[in-house]
C-alpha cells in the first residue's frame, strides 16, 4: 500500500553538528545552492534543446550529496558518484566550465562530446565517473578501495546508488565482497522514494534497505537524507572507521526526488500530497533558515549568493555554447572493431 503522507506533520529540528565551524556552514550552503543552481540551469538547457543526453536533476537530494562528499579529505579520499550526485563534483572542486563543456558536448568536453549525462572522471580531483547501468559502479568502488588496502593507502572510497540500484546483482556482490575483504568502503543509498517509476512499496519488502547490512556482516543505518549536518557526522563516523581497518558501511539517507527520472519524465505518477510533504523539507530552505536563525548569515547575503551562483551558471553556459562541437572525427577515437 502506497504510504500516506501527513501534510501537518511537524518538520523536525535539523541536527546540530559538533564538528563543523561557521566556516564549514558557509561552505556547505554554498555548495548545496551551486549545485540547486546548476541543475535549474540544466532544467532550462534541456527545454531549450541544448543540453546533450539526459537530464538527471538531484533537487531534493542536495543535503545527501554535498554533507556526504564533506566528510572525506578531499586530499586524499576518492569519490564514485552517480549521475544524480552533482554537488559532489563541486565538493571536490569541478571547475564550471569544464562541466559545462561536458553536458553541452563542446570540444574539450572530458568525454570528447560523446557523452553528456556524467560519465566521466577527473581522477585528477579524484572523480571516477559513473558506469550505466547502475550498481555497476560498486564492483569498481570496491576495487579501489582493496587496492589502496593493498599498498597501505590512507584512502576511503565513497560511492552512491539508488534504492531501485541497490536492488541489482552488483550490489549485492560488491557489498558481499568488500565486507568480507574488509575494504575502506562507505556506500550511500540514496533512498528517493522511486526507481524510475517504480514506487519503493514495490522494490523490496524490507522496512529499510540498511537492515541489509546485517546479511553482508558490516554496519548499516538510516538516517534523514535532507539534514545536512546529520549526513555529514553518520557519514564521517564511518569514514574514519573505515580509515583504521574497520572495514565497510552501509548509509541509507531518505531523502525525495522532486523531479522526474530524468527531464523527458513529467513524473505525473507520483502523488501530489507527496510532493507537497517533502517540499517542507526542501534541504536547502531548511538549512538556510537553520543558518539565519543562529546568525551564521543573514538572508541577504543568502539571496545575493543566489545570485551570484546563478549568474555564474549563465556565463559558464554562454562560454560553453562558444565552443564548437567536436569534429567528427572524435567519434571513430579508441573504437577498435
């Protein structure tokens, strides 16, 4: 039976991390509304018929992506996120303008125009991109993390999937595998209510996909995916564990995707009442007012943030639609048959 939503139910109080400075705060906010910013302006490039591939929006999931990255050392950890992970690239320092020339398939595009939905890597920022279809990206995941095992590196791995990838063989094996290897691991299951179009009353019958964690012998706990500062503390918690040897976790984080699959989809099979309750708990416009109310910043400097981030957007894809395409030739590149 498809879950009811109470529409007068409170909005809990956000979670108040012991670990983060102001500073930190400033930072996390930017990086939630950079990420809001980039994908509304991708929303727009796609009805304009300029954006390449699919649209994978993460609105409604920023908290997840952004406090989650936050918690590695962007020095030295490693991050497989998917297609739905923007504010992680952003964490990790993507430059704008390359991820523009990649989503409008410009030359110098990292994936030379072949692609413009995410699957690409900067190992240099210590980005690997995400493999379709989903869940094939853990078997990787997992053997990065045996390899910096093997060479005593001080490296966690972290990687995302979604509550319908998480149903898929890779998943399970790939769990299976780094528990009893023991590898520095942290899994993020992004739980967005929808698999596609699938509602999670149909994807599996376990109360949370955590419990899980059980079977593959490694901790696992559901947590509030729209509470930024709640993701970053379970999520560093485990990263430190998996730093000294303890091996892999499990973070489930209930968050909603507040647009479709992807923008061809008007999602018009999910329940309006639905939305209406997790629009309450939009992660930004809660953790805004969060930062207002304690005087960490005021709401203008929040609207000119805006602002800035926006016009910054524009001129990135102004900059980008300059470049022209790749010549035809990249397409017949390391095709070997």
């Amino acid at each position: 039976m498809m879950q009811q939503y109470d529409l007068d139910e409170p909005v809990p109080p956000l979670h108040v991390s012991e670990l983060l400075s102001d500073d930190d705060r400033r930072a996390i906010v930017r990086f939630m509304i950079t990420a809001r910013e980039f994908d509304n302006a991708m929303i727009r490039l796609y009805r304009q018929g300029r954006a390449f591939g699919g649209v994978y929006s993460q609105i409604g999931n920023e908290a997840t992506s952004v406090g989650a990255s936050y918690a590695l050392d962007r020095t030295r950890d490693v991050i497989f996120p998917m297609h739905r992970d923007i504010g992680m690239h952003f964490v990790f320092g993507a430059d704008l303008d390359q991820l523009m020339l990649n989503f409008l398939a410009r030359q110098g595009s990292q994936m030379r125009g072949t692609d413009g939905t995410g699957h690409y890597a900067d190992p240099r920022l210590r980005i690997y991109g995400n493999i379709s279809h989903l869940a094939a990206m853990m078997p990787v995941a997992a053997g990065y993390a045996l390899a910096a095992k093997m060479k005593r590196e001080p490296i966690v791995v972290l990687t995302t999937i979604g509550d319908g990838g998480s149903n898929v063989g890779e998943f399970h094996e790939a769990m299976n595998f780094a528990a009893v290897q023991r590898v520095p691991l942290v899994v993020v299951i992004e739980n967005n209510q929808y698999a596609y179009s699938t509602p999670r009353e149909l994807e599996y019958a376990c109360e949370r996909l955590s419990d899980r964690a059980i079977g593959y012998g490694c901790p696992g706990v559901t947590i509030d995916g729209t509470d930024v500062e709640l993701v970053y503390d379970t999520v560093r918690s485990y990263v430190e564990r998996a730093r000294s040897g303890g091996g892999p976790a499990l973070v489930e984080t209930i968050t909603m995707r507040m647009r479709g699959h992807a923008e061809h989809d008007d999602f018009r099979y999910v329940p309006r009442q639905m939305l209406q309750y997790w629009e309450k708990r939009d992660p930004i416009a809660r953790y805004e007012a969060f930062l207002v109310e304690r005087g960490i910043v005021t709401r203008d400097e929040l609207d000119r943030w805006h602002a800035e981030i926006a016009r910054a957007m524009t001129d990135a894809i102004d900059r980008a639609l300059e470049r022209p395409f790749p010549p035809a030739e990249e397409a017949f590149r390391n095709v070997f048959v």
